[in-house]
C-alpha cells in the first residue's frame, strides 16, 4: 500500500492521528521507530534546519520538494508535507502539487497567507482574499493524480479577521474540496471546538511543541480533542526544540572540557555509536549489501 493509501485509511479509520514534525533523516526515522502512524513536514523547521534562516517565505518549491522526497522515501509511514502558500497563483499550485505528489508525500498543506509568508505563530500576518484560497484549493484538488493524496487547507486568518471570519473561510475551503482544514493558532479550546463544528470535514490541529506551552497554543488534553472532534495534530516544533536543548547542553559541556582540559564521559548528554547506526538502519543496509552482492558458487 503506498503512503497516500496509509495516510487516506488513516484518516478514514482511525479516530485520532498525531504526526510529529520532522525535519531531516534522524528525525524522521526516530518517529518510525518510536512507533507513531505518520509524520509531517512544518516550512519553519524546514527553513530553520536546511537554509538556517527563519520562517520567512525564503524557501524555495524545488528545495522543499527534493528534501521532502528524502524523508519520505526513508521511511515507511506516510508524512505530509507543507506547501506553504502554494508557491504562487492557482496556476503555480497546480504544479507544485504535481511536484509533491511525484516526491512520495501522502498530502500537503497549502496556507491562505499572503507571499512572502511568515511562520504561523508570528506577528503581522496578512490573509489573501478568500476567494484566492478557494481557487488554489479547486486547482490542487484538480491537479493531484491519485484522490488520496490529501489536501490540506491551512488558514492564518484568526489574526487577521478573528473567529468569525475564520469559520467562513472554514466553510468554503471545504466546499472548494479540501480534505482537511488546519486552522492555525487558535488559543482556546472553546475556539478548536468552534470550528470543528463548523468545518464540516476533518480538522487538524497545530500543537506546537507538544510537551511545553506556549501563548499561541493551549495545552488541550488529548482526550478532549478527541472528544471535540480533532481528527489530528501535528507537533511542529517539539523534535528541532528537543534537538536543541540537547546540542546546546552537549556543546556547554564541550566549552568546559575545552577551559579545564579534562576530559569527561558524558553518556547521559550522547548516544553511541551502536545508537545512530540502527536509527539509520545499519543492520538492514548490511543484510541487503550481503544478498545482493554475495556470489552463488
């Protein structure tokens, strides 16, 4: 069964779904080991960990799509991948879903800001009109090959026009054909509550980092949003903060090191190297080089 065909069933059966971000190899591949169902893509850690720069509309579609076909194909679990805002007109959606679709992602998110974008959770978002979105929606839903490749209609407009305005936009992105809805930076679970009830399709929700709060998003219990009716959530944020914290502590111990000339044995701070190498599937590489290269006598 391919990735669109998992991610489709999923969202079909399973009555909750929570994909952890990822944004490069041990990333991705820690997700699939730690048994989770699906992952996603967010363009900020994308931005962040493959440009080092913010989340500020500089990624480029072939960059995004090459380093989304990595991932995908590293893994078994279906992953979705952001778009951003499509990467232009209803015209340049059209193609980029082409693009996607072609890298092996099992769906995309494509956002109603304006371009150049900026990361969801920052200040001075701007909304295109929604009459825009709604023909962006109709050209990716015309341009993917197979139907279960999933679009994914975000909008940013609770900034921009409240929660008024963001249900409406709720309403006819799933008229125009989206999926599913992702309504970005909502701060209350009164809100989420609102818009599932209006969306009419599945919604997923953004839960940042997952195990830390912050202000743009609540800490809901998992129960309750599956008692709302959450169809899914995406942790955008926790694995690039976790690595983080991690490099940043394993790197002030390596500044001591560096002042006191000691030496230290830090396996509390480092995995080893037995570690990486089955994150990276070492054993199975090995046991495929042997098939394929041992000669029959």
């Amino acid at each position: 069964m391919n990735p669109r065909r998992r991610f489709r069933d999923l969202l079909n059966n399973e009555p909750f779904i929570v994909s952890p971000g990822v944004y490069d190899g041990y990333s991705i591949r820690l997700v699939e080991a730690a048994g989770f169902k699906t992952a996603c893509t967010s363009g900020a850690a994308v931005s962040n960990a493959l440009l080092g720069i913010p989340d500020i509309g500089v990624l480029g579609l072939a960059e995004n799509v090459a380093h989304c076909r990595h991932l995908a194909r590293s893994v078994s679990i279906p992953m979705t991948a952001d778009a951003d805002t499509g990467y232009g007109n209803p015209v340049n959606v059209f193609h980029t879903v082409r693009l996607f679709e072609e890298a092996g992602v099992a769906g995309i998110n494509i956002e109603d800001q304006i371009s150049p974008k900026r990361c969801g959770h920052m200040p001075g978002k701007d909304v295109v009109e929604e009459i825009e979105m709604v023909k962006k929606i109709e050209a990716a839903c015309l341009a993917r090959r197979d139907d279960d490749f999933v679009i994914i209609a975000r909008t940013d407009s609770i900034a921009v026009e409240g929660m008024e305005g963001a249900i409406r936009r709720a309403k006819a992105y799933a008229r125009a054909g989206a999926d599913m809805l992702f309504p970005d930076a909502v701060r209350t679970e009164d809100d989420i509550k609102r818009i599932v009830d209006a969306a009419g399709i599945p919604v997923t929700i953004n839960m940042g980092f997952g195990i830390r709060s912050r202000p743009t998003t609540p800490l809901v219990p998992l129960p309750r949003l599956k008692a709302i009716g959450v169809k899914r959530i995406s942790l955008p944020r926790m694995l690039p903060a976790a690595a983080i914290h991690g490099m940043q502590q394993a790197l002030g111990v390596m500044k001591e090191v560096i002042s006191t000339g000691v030496p230290v044995d830090r396996p509390d701070l480092v995995v080893g190297i037995e570690d990486i190498m089955n994150v990276m599937g070492y054993t199975e590489m090995r046991a495929l080089e042997k098939q394929l290269t041992t000669l029959d006598t």
